[in-house]
C-alpha cells in the first residue's frame, strides 16, 4: 500500500524493466502533475505482474494508470477518474507481452480515453463513462 499524492511529476514510476515482478495493491495516486502511476515493462518471462484495487485520480497532465509492454498481467478493480489524458493507458500488450487480464476497473469523466489498451484485453465487467473520446478501447465493459 502506498500512497503517492501531490507530486509535481508522476506519483509512481516504476521501471523494473524486466527484472522483476510488480504487485501494486491498495495504493492511491492523486493529483500530480504528470501520470498517477507509471510502469515500464513489468514482463517476467513465466510470472505474473499485477496492478489491483489501485485508484489514480485527478491527475493534470497524464494517465491515471500507464503500464508499457506489460507482459502477462492482472488489473483488476481499479478507480481512473478525471485525469487530463486516459484513466488507464496500456500500449504494447501483445503476443508475449499480453494479455492483460483486465476486470472490474473504473474510469469516468477522462479528458482523452476512459480505458485504453492498444491490443484486446480479457476480462470482464469494466466500466467507462463520461470520457472525451473512447470509453472502452480493447477493453471489455459492461
């Protein structure tokens, strides 16, 4: 559990650029300047990263949540509201890099996507709402 609140650049930036699991849970990122939360290739061959229960809200100049190649992941019951660009931002998640196992996250009244991921993610009971251009890109949503 951690909290990265306030920052005038990104509350947490995270690059174990392949060397290591991440497991992020319980955590809040508000209202910085730049992304909530930042993770750079969280990909472990044969492991399993995770962002879960997280909320990254409010924040001016970026995502909520960014995760680049993720690799197999779990995101899972997270809250991206009211950031300046996408509440959740998930490019390069495919072939070995994917698939993001994606369920029960939030994201409403975003200033660019609600949920984006560039390639299809699996899951299920997402919910975007009141975001500026896409609300569920490659995300499944109720």
């Amino acid at each position: 559990n951690t909290i990265a609140d306030d920052n005038n650049a990104v509350g947490m930036y995270l690059n174990p650029d392949g060397s290591g699991v991440v497991n992020i849970s319980g955590s809040y990122a508000r209202r910085n300047g730049i992304t909530g939360i930042y993770l750079n290739r969280p990909y472990v061959a044969g492991k399993t990263s995770s962002i879960i229960n997280t909320v990254a809200s409010n924040n001016y100049n970026g995502q909520g949540i960014q995760i680049d190649l993720p690799g197999p992941f779990t995101f899972k019951g997270n809250i991206t509201n009211y950031n300046s660009a996408n509440g959740v931002f998930i490019p390069g998640n495919s072939g070995a890099l994917g698939p993001v196992a994606a369920s029960s996250n939030t994201a409403i009244g975003n200033g660019q996507s609600g949920l984006f991921a560039e390639f299809a993610t699996i899951g299920t009971a997402n919910k975007a709402s009141g975001n500026s251009y896409y609300q569920c890109f490659n995300f499944t949503c109720k």
